[in-house]
C-alpha cells in the first residue's frame, strides 16, 4: 500500500513452485494475473538496515515492479514504481522493498507507534496467504519511520482477501489487530523515495507441511 496509489496483488511464491498466470487470474478475480516473485535461498542473510540496493545479500533476487492500483482507480497502473524481492534463510523470510517515489521530500508520516493506523501516510502493507485460500493471512506493515504494524485476517477479512480487506483501522470483524507476532523491519529514506527490509521467522507464520510453499 502506498500513498499515491495503493498498489495490487503480489502472487509470492516460497521455495521455487511457480502458480501459473492462469491459476492467479481465476483466484484473484481481478482480470489480471498479478505478477509472480519467485523467492530465492540466500548466500547470507541482508544487514537489516532498511538499505535494499547495494547490500549484496540482495544481489541474486529478481525483483518484480509490475503492479497496478485497487485505490482510487482500480486496475490502473500504479502511479509510482515498487519492487519488490524475496529471499531466505533456514529461519526467516526477508522482503526487500523499494517504494519509488518522485517526490521523495513529500513523505507523509502520520503515526510512529506499533500498530498505529497506516491509513493516513505513506506505508507498505503485505498480506501472507500462507495457506493459498484467499480466506486467512498474516498482514505486515511499515512506514518511512519504521513503524512496526501486525495483524491476522480470518474470514477474508469480510471481503475478498487483498481488494476489500481493510487492514490498518484495528480489531474488528475479520481482522485481529491484537495478534503481535515476533518480526522485524528496518526502513530508510533516500533522494529514491524510500525502503524496507522486513525479517520474518518462519515459526512466526503457520502454513502446511509441505515441502514446497506457494503463497499468495
């Protein structure tokens, strides 16, 4: 999610099983298949400074910036460029993201407290369909300063997971905003725009017990 334009799906996909465009579009319903990322293992793990480009750890993941809105004009190309890489280690996942921005000294910074509303600034926010039902997931967000935003979605969130789920306004029905699992995230601004390196422990996350992991 972003403050110019809250970008769409990512289809991400742990330990090398790739969806095909064809399964995405059906599942999404959004008439799009939404970009595939293919995570990749990593040689070491990244220092987790919030720096995404020239730390090396990052040099083997393919990113991927093709993303389109779901506010305010659906299905439009998102009004700024994101990438965004995925790697890991025996413990953790890592998302590395690049927010792009073309005025970078415009940031909007609304609130800095953990699980504060990211409703009103500039902010990432990921939901992990650990199971590939479109139904739960794990949401982790961010912002320029860092903040630290968890929750679970349960019953899609009453809504389609992803496109009607709102995420950052607190507990309610189909979003547990007391759920606080054990992750980190780390965040710089630079003349670019502005990152986000996101550390999350595998045993922070329930998904099956299967030797490859798709998830959306």
């Amino acid at each position: 999610m972003r403050g110019k334009s809250d970008a769409g799906l990512l289809w991400l996909v742990v330990l090398g099983l790739l969806a095909t465009p064809e399964l995405a579009t059906s599942q999404t319903g959004a008439g799009v298949a939404p970009p595939v990322l293919v995570s990749s293992a990593a040689q070491q793990a990244p220092v987790l400074d919030g720096a995404v480009l020239g730390d090396p750890a990052w040099a083997g993941a393919e990113p991927t910036g093709t993303f389109w809105q779901t506010r305010p004009d659906e299905g439009q190309p998102a009004s700024e460029r994101t990438e965004v890489r995925v790697i890991f280690t025996d413990t953790t996942l890592y998302l590395g993201v690049i927010c792009y921005d073309d005025e970078a000294g415009g940031l909007t910074i609304a609130d800095s407290r953990r699980d504060g509303s990211l409703d009103d600034g500039d902010s990432i926010q990921i939901i992990l369909d650990t199971f590939l039902d479109q139904r739960s997931g794990y949401v982790f967000g961010t912002s320029p300063a860092g903040q630290e935003y968890d929750g679970q979605v349960v019953n899609a969130g009453e809504g389609r997971l992803g496109r009607s789920t709102t995420t950052s306004s607190g507990s309610g029905a189909g979003f547990n905003g007391n759920w606080d699992g054990v992750w980190e995230v780390r965040t710089t601004v630079s003349e670019i725009g502005w990152s986000a390196e996101f550390a999350i422990p595998f045993r922070t996350l329930n998904y099956p017990d299967r030797e490859v992991q798709a998830w959306g």
